[in-house]
C-alpha cells in the first residue's frame, strides 16, 4: 500500500490554527504517523501495540 492510498486521519488534539497537527493512517501491520503541515516529510510507523501504549500515556489524567 503506498502513502497515497493510505486513509490519514488527523489527531483530535491537533491545534485548530493547522500548527500543531499530527496524522495516522492505520494499516494491518502498524499506525503509520505524519506531520499534517508537510506530508512530504518522513513519517514514522509503530506497532498497534506500541501505539496504544503511546496513546494510553498521552491521555492519562
């Protein structure tokens, strides 16, 4: 699957002014991540396991 056909959501806690934005695309294998501000960068793909652990810390009270 290439990075075009991948379906990008961007992240609820992203900056409503489009500075702070983060997007993942979930695919069988892992969550791929990216920079909303400029999608020709890099992105970087994680475990569904690590994600969940990344986003059960982020979002602890």
């Amino acid at each position: 699957m290439s990075t075009t056909e991948l379906v990008w959501f961007k992240s609820s806690y992203s900056g409503t002014q489009g500075d702070d934005c983060v997007e993942v695309a979930v695919t069988e294998q892992t969550v791929r991540v990216r920079d909303s501000k400029d999608a020709t960068r890099p992105r970087f793909d994680i475990s569904h396991e690590g994600w969940s652990r990344f986003v059960g810390f982020v979002t602890q009270d």
